[in-house]
C-alpha cells in the first residue's frame, strides 16, 4: 500500500492561520538580508516574504551586493540588533564564497533576542537543553509536521541522516527531547542502508538527490526528506519518492513538505521573539 502524503503546503497553512492572531495584536516585524544573486536563497526569500503577506507581517528585505565587504554586512547586522522597531532578521545563507568563513561571527553577532534563524550559540543551547525558545526552523518545521500529524516520536528509534549545524545536529537534539532514541548519520557512516533501516522515522538532510533509496527503509517507516536539490529535473528531494513511497507509511514530497514549514516556522519564531521580548514566558 502506498504511504500517506504529510502535505507540508496545508500543515504550514494551517500554522500560519493560527499565527495571524498574535500577528495582528503584536504587530511584530521580520527583516530578511539577503548578499548577491544565489537563485535558491531568492526563491526561498520570496516564499517567505509571501508569508508575511499571508498573515500580515510587517517585513523589509535588505538586498546587498554579491561583493559586499564583511565590514559592510556587519554594519547592518548591528543596525538591525539597535533598532527597537525590528523583532527578528535573519541573514539568508549561503552567502558569496568571499563571506563564507565569516558566517560563525556573523551568527554570532546578531542578538539573540533577534536571531529567528535559531542559529546562534544561546538558542541551539537553549534548544539543546530542552526549552527550544526560539529553535531552527527547518528541524521546527519538521518536528510540526510529525506532531500535527500524529506520528509518535516518543519512544521509536529515530535516524536523522546529515549532521548540518541547521538541520542535521538541532533536529537529532529535537526528536531526543522528545524521547525518541536517536542515530545521526553522515558522509562517513559506515553501512549507512543498515542503519537507516532499523529507522521508524527516517529524516534525510543531506542534499544529494535520491540518495536514500527504498531497500534503505524500513517497511511502514516514516521518512521526511528535508533535501531541495535544484537538478536538470527540477526541485528533488533526498529521497527516492516514488519508490520509497511504496515502503513507507508516510512520507514528504518535495516540492510541498518541509520547504513550506520552514517558512512557518520561521513566522512563528518571529512572532515568539516579539512576546519574549515583552517579557512573557508562556511561548
Ligand atoms: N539557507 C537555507 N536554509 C536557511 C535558513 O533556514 N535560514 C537561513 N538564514 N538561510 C538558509
């Protein structure tokens, strides 16, 4: 029998609906800055000023030039951490290949009452020991779609494959905060089908189209496929959908599955980062 379709297209709808309550109230506002032309950071940034729009999010998006000097870049991450008027802004990576070793300090620069990407040290750390504030979006998204689903994580064996410190690392911390118990497999994993088939949820967040084919999954798994490669056949996942599909018990398709609760997530963490800042704790 072929697997549930998780339509990460409504689910994120569906947050977002919920989302525009507080929007209205708090009228918090998100900025994005993007540096250069990348064509995946442009439809990804346009995916989310979209969903600004879809709940009323006041938001500025920042377009600097590929050849930005890191001094430049700095200066407007400051300005947005000094202006009361900004909730939350997020730099879209990756940035030009001039800036790349700069990004630890420039994630490390942006205030983390600011930083929606979840990425700095003080959130992964607050997400690390359990109380995820204000967490990655893309791991949120996903742990959203198990959860809205009513897919149990507490207790089944969870394998993320990918060990970014976006997706792969945040996610492994997130399902074990949940109780799963977790394995993260990577490049150098060894017997990577073993593994990945003794997996109840399977997450692929790698980036290298099909790479996790049906003899690597268990029969009746959930697999959530986290990769976006643009290839000469179109936006395709990390998973061999149409096969693995004949395995699973539920899967994500791409486009339509994680991409769209990214977005969500990241509007919830903006609204989140508006009440934390008021002081509130019930987030
Ligand atoms: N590039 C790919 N995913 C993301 C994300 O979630 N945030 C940012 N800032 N850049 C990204």
């Amino acid at each position: 029998m072929s697997a549930v379709i998780l339509d990460g297209r409504a689910i994120a709808s569906e947050l977002l609906s919920s989302l525009k309550a507080d929007v209205q109230k708090l009228n918090p506002k998100l900025v994005i800055v993007q540096v250069g032309e990348d064509p995946a950071s442009a439809s990804y940034i346009k995916q989310k000023i979209k969903a600004c729009a879809e709940v009323g999010m006041r938001n500025e998006h920042i377009h600097l030039p590929t050849k930005c000097a890191r001094e430049d870049l700095m200066r407007t991450v400051t300005a947005l951490n000094q202006n009361p008027d900004v909730t939350g802004f997020i730099v879209q990576l990756p940035l030009p290949p001039h800036l790349t070793a700069f990004v630890p300090e420039l994630i490390d620069a942006i205030d983390p009452k600011k930083d929606i990407d979840g990425f700095g040290a003080i959130n992964i750390g607050h997400t690390f020991l359990g109380s995820e504030q204000l967490p990655p979006a893309t791991p949120a998204g996903v742990i959203h779609i198990l959860e809205s689903s009513g897919i149990a994580i507490e207790g089944k064996r969870a394998v993320v494959v990918g060990r970014s410190n976006i997706v792969g690392k945040p996610l492994a911390i997130m399902l074990l905060n949940r109780h799963a118990t977790v394995t993260i497999c990577h490049t150098r994993t060894e017997e990577l089908g073993r593994r990945t088939k003794e997996a109840d949820i399977l997450i692929a967040a790698v980036g290298k189209p099909k790479m996790i084919t049906a003899d690597m999954v268990k029969k009746g798994a959930v697999v959530i496929d986290v990769g976006m490669n643009r290839t000469e056949e179109g936006l395709i996942g990390d998973v061999d959908f149409k096969a693995v599909k004949e395995i699973a018990s539920a899967i994500t398709p791409v486009p339509g599955g994680v991409g769209p609760m990214t977005v969500a997530s990241l509007i919830k963490n903006c609204v989140t980062a508006k009440k934390l800042q008021a002081g509130r704790s019930d987030v």
